[in-house]
C-alpha cells in the first residue's frame, strides 16, 4: 500500500513542481515540463517491479513514436489562442487535432512494422 502511495506522490509532485516553477519562471517550467519525466517514471516504477529489460526497452520506443504526433498540441494551442481564440476552445482545438494526429499515427506506425 505504502508502494503505490510513494508512486502518486512522486508523480504528482512533479507535476505541481512544474506549475509552481512556471509561476515564477515560464521558460524554466518549460524547461522542467519538456524533460520526459512522465516516461522516465513510469520506467523506473516497471523496473522497480521487476519489469523485463525488454519490456522497457519497447516501452521506450513506443513512446519515442508516439511523442511526434503529441507535438501538434505545442503547435497548435499557442497559434490558436494568439490568434485570438478563447482558452479553453484553443485547448480543446489543439487536443482534438492531436487526436486525429495519433488515430493517423498507430496505423501508420503499424503498417511500417513498429507496433503499438
């Protein structure tokens, strides 16, 4: 039980030290932010609980893969909202166009071979 609370939180404790930091310093949080640390704790916690090395190398290729359609989102929301849209309708542009990036990504991904 003390396992998985230490797991959530360490991984919300990223994610508050993030928007803490961007209250002070924007490019820092961006910096922080932009670092994988979601995956690299996920990968920690698969290997903590005796996850085969292969497992996590796939893993890892997978979200090498999976990060490109993901930038559409960092594309598109700031463009969205400088040009005048409202927060959340360039929120909610930028993440259904990055939906569409990943339904076109897996198959694509599939067809050249790399599953997901």
């Amino acid at each position: 039980m003390w396992y998985y609370f230490c797991k959530i939180a360490i991984s919300a404790l990223v994610i508050v030290l993030v928007s803490e930091i961007a209250k002070r310093n924007s490019g820092f949080a961006a910096l922080v932010a932009s670092l994988p640390l979601t995956s690299l704790l996920a990968i920690i916690w698969l290997r903590i609980e005796g996850s085969q090395i292969a497992q996590i190398a796939e893993l890892s290729q997978q979200i090498f893969w999976l990060v490109l359609p993901s930038l559409a989102l960092f594309l598109l929301f700031p463009m969205l909202l400088r040009y005048g849209l409202t927060f959340w309708l360039s929120l909610s542009l930028a993440s259904s166009a990055t939906i569409l990036c990943y339904l076109l990504m897996i198959p694509l991904l599939r067809r050249f071979g790399v599953s997901i």
